[in-house]
C-alpha cells in the first residue's frame, strides 16, 4: 500500500521568505518616497499660498483694522501668510516685503523688516507690493536620501490705492424733496447737509437740528468728522447729528467741513435766520354794530260807510233803502324797520412784533500780568445771566492754559496741552453746562464779574477775539461780549 503526502518539501518555504526579504526594502523605500514627495509638494503648495494671500491683502484699497491702508500694514500681511503657512510652521521672520515702481523698474524702492509694525512707505498707482516667504524642506526619515533644502514663493501685486469715481452720494436719509448737487473734485470729501434746509426761519430758543453726511474714496463714510461752525457764533459742534438752541439771533450762515486721510476738504453751507424774542402789543378794530330805528308809514284800510238812496215803487209812495258803499280811508299805523348804523367800537387784538432785547453786559477793562489775563465785566441791568460758551484763541509755543476761573470759581481746571486748541477747530473753544453758581452772573446795575485766565507760562499779545456768550435767565436772548488782548 502506497501513501501519498501534499506536503511540499521545506525547501520550498524557505524559498518564499528569501523572496520577500530581497522585496521588502524595495517596497518601503517606494513608499516612503510617495511619502517624501508627498510632503515635499505640500510644503511647497503652502509657501506658495502664504505667499499670494499676503500680496493679496497689501494691494487691497481703504484702510486695515491698523487705521493705515493695507500695503502699510506690516503685522496684517505676515499674519496673513501665517494663516495659511500653519502646516509648514511659517514665522514672521520668514516673510520678506518690499516695494517696487512696477516689472523692471530696477531695484525695490522700499522695505518693511521683520519686527516693524507699520511700513513709512507712501505707494503712488502703479506700484507693486513684493511678498517672499521662505520654508526650509528636511525629509522625515533617513530610509529615502533627500537633501535638506529651503523652499520660497515670490509673489508680486499692484497695490490699489485709488479708485476715482464721480457719482451722487448715497442719501442716509430719506428725504421727498429736491436737493443740491454739489460741484467736487474727484479726491475731496462729498459733504451734504440734510438739516436745516437754506432759508429756514427759527425763533430764539427753539431747537435746530444740525444733520449731515460726508462721504469719500477710498476713506469712506467719515460724517463723524464734520466740524460745524456759524459766521455769527462760530464752532457748534462736531459729528454727523446734534441739536441746539442757543444760536444768536441773526442771519448765520452755516458752514460744515470735512477732512479726510489725504488732508483734502470738502464743505457744504446753508443760510437760516434766527429771529429775536417777540413781544405782544395791541392794536385798535373796528367792528360794526346794527341798531333798530322806529319809522312810520301809511297802510292803506278799508272801511265800510252807509248811504241813504230812494228807490221808486208803484204803490202810493215812494220807500226809503240803506245800500252800503265801500269807500278807501287811509289810516296811519307804526311799523318798525331795522335800519344798520355802524358803529366804531375798540376792541384789542395781540399783534406780534419783534422787540430786540439789548444787552446790558459791558466788557469793561482788562489786565496782564505776567502769566496771567484779568478781564473785567460789568451788568448795568436788571437781569441775571448764565455764561454759555466761552472762546479763548491763545497760543503759547512749549506751554499751555493752565485753568480758568470766573468770579471765584474754577470753571476750567487745565488740562488742555496743545499750542492753541483741544476744544474747537481752530481756536480754544469751551462749550458750558450751565451750573448755578459757577456760571451765573447776578443782576445789576453796576455789579462786577471778572474772568481769571492763567497759562503756566508768560502770555503775550492775541490777534483774534476772545468772545463771551451769556444767556438772559428771563428773556432766553443770547448776548455776546467780546475783547481783543492786545
């Protein structure tokens, strides 16, 4: 009996395993190599795109979250890169910018080292922002024998600075009437005023809205920079809307300005008039009245008034008949007509006329000593006064106001460092909230009030007017003093 085996002979596995070892290194270094490109191309596609994302943030236009236009903005455009180097661990250090006139203009013209957060560099149109980023190759494992080498992108973009376009703004605010078009130039800022309209009539007291918009390329909306001032009171205020209504009585001419990035300003002005307090006076009215009046006149009536006629008859003698005859008797009656008389009867009726109040606040004198202004005010009426607004035009080169004080009060406790003005556009300027005492000016005649002003150094000549403005506690008419410091 013969027994057959499957078995192969051992000579056979052995075989097997010697195969795989003589393939197996093959193998692994095919796949680590897939492995190697793999990152290599990696890397390289994310230096590539660090590299365009911060070009494609410096050639933006407007301006950065910085407050400078993006192509300055040194942090932003790293920042940018980073984002999207984050897999190769890119670093600021390893993000070049610089600056050129366009493709073969020569070399850069500027640059924006690492460590700087803001670039001095001003572009004109046409320029171009240059952005390098560096990543540096290592291989993952020893198996494949790849040399380490850096990688870089250069990315080169012309920087939108300007867009001129010439066009009607954009309205804020709704409105059904027809409005002005303004005349511009392509840089300056469009400023509209919405409130008040030009030829507006508004009575002392009553409240006028100041509104307005200013629009400009590339800053955008920058109504919160409008200055507005008055040829009467000068600076009211600042921003895109507020309210007054202490404006003088008379014809201002207002005037609203704005500035944007580029130093150049746009303005927009309207008339409105401001009438003085009213006072009622009486005037005399004829009205007329009816009266009746008796008058007397004829009616006709009719009355019956018998007649004796004889009729003839055959018989022995003639007979006697009463015939009545109807005969017209005027009679005189009284009949009452109304007849109209006019009569002149007084009769008041308010007629309001405009009164002007004037002001019995005097200037008086002044003095200067040294560091400090006395200057001197006298009320010859019967009324008290609230000091509303008070503008001081100094300049003092290495010094500034130091406080100011009316009667014994302190009403401005110096904190003002410029050469000039930190209150208005282009003088000092204070605006009040009326606070009795310290701003109140008691009734006269003859009473006495003085402003202190005083500088922490010595104060020389003004050229412009200081200017004072009260207002009547009773009248609510505004009164202005003013004074040169010579």
């Amino acid at each position: 009996m013969k027994i057959h085996s499957s078995d192969k002979p051992h000579h056979e596995h052995a075989q097997g395993i010697v195969e795989f070892a003589l393939v197996l290194p093959v193998l692994l270094l095919v796949m680590f190599g897939v492995i190697e490109v793999g990152r290599m191309l990696a890397i390289y596609s994310s230096v590539a795109t660090a590299s365009r994302e911060a070009a494609r943030y410096a050639s933006a236009s407007g301006r950065s979250p910085r407050n400078v236009p993006y192509y300055q903005d040194c942090i932003g455009m790293r920042a940018a890169a980073q984002r999207m180097g984050i897999l190769v661990g890119i670093n600021p250090n390893n993000v070049s910018i610089s600056y050129d006139h366009g493709p073969n203009t020569g070399n850069p013209f500027g640059t924006c080292p690492a460590g700087t957060s803001t670039s001095a560099v001003t572009a004109i149109l046409g320029d171009r922002v240059i952005i390098q980023v560096l990543a540096q190759y290592n291989p993952f494992l020893g198996l494949v024998r790849l040399p380490a080498f850096p990688m870089q992108s250069q990315t080169a973009r012309t920087i939108i600075k300007d867009v001129k376009i010439k066009g009607t703004p954009v309205a804020f605010f709704p409105t059904v009437t027809p409005s002005r078009t303004n005349t511009y130039s392509l840089n300056q800022p469009v400023v509209t005023i919405i409130s008040p309209s030009s030829g507006n009539t508004f009575g002392f007291g009553e409240v006028i809205n100041f509104m307005g918009t200013a629009l400009d390329v590339p800053d955008g909306d920058i109504s919160h920079k409008i200055t507005w001032t008055s040829s009467i009171d000068g600076w009211l205020g600042n921003g895109a809307g507020f309210s007054l209504a202490t404006l003088s009585v008379g014809t201002h001419q207002i005037v609203a300005t704005a500035k944007d990035s580029d130093g150049l300003t746009g303005m927009d002005s309207v008339t409105i008039v401001v009438n003085p307090y009213s006072t009622p006076t009486s005037s005399p009215t004829i009205t007329p009245t009816g009266t009746a009046t008796p008058t007397e006149t004829s009616t006709p009536t009719i009355t019956l008034t018998p007649t004796i006629t004889l009729t003839p008859t055959i018989g022995p003698s003639p007979t006697p008949t009463e015939t009545p005859t109807p005969t017209e008797t005027p009679t005189p009656t009284a009949t009452s007509t109304y007849t109209p008389t006019p009569t002149n009867t007084p009769t008041d009726t308010p007629t309001p006329t405009f009164t002007p109040l004037p002001c019995q606040i005097y200037p008086g004198t002044y003095t200067r000593v040294g560091n400090k202004i006395t200057w001197n005010l006298v009320n010859n009426g019967p009324y008290t006064y609230t000091l509303r607004r008070l503008t001081l035009p100094w300049r003092l080169t290495g010094g500034k106001l130091d406080k100011v004080d009316f009667g014994t009060a302190t009403i401005y406790p110096g904190d003002d460092g410029s050469e000039g003005s930190t209150f208005g556009p282009t003088v000092a300027e204070i605006i009040w909230t009326p606070t009795w005492p310290n701003f109140g000016f008691p009734s006269g005649p003859g009473l006495s009030k003085d402003f202190g002003f005083f500088w922490t150094k010595n104060i020389g000549a003004f050229t412009d007017l200081t200017i004072a403005v009260f207002t009547n506690d009773t009248t609510l008419t505004n009164c202005s003093i003013s004074v040169i410091f010579n």
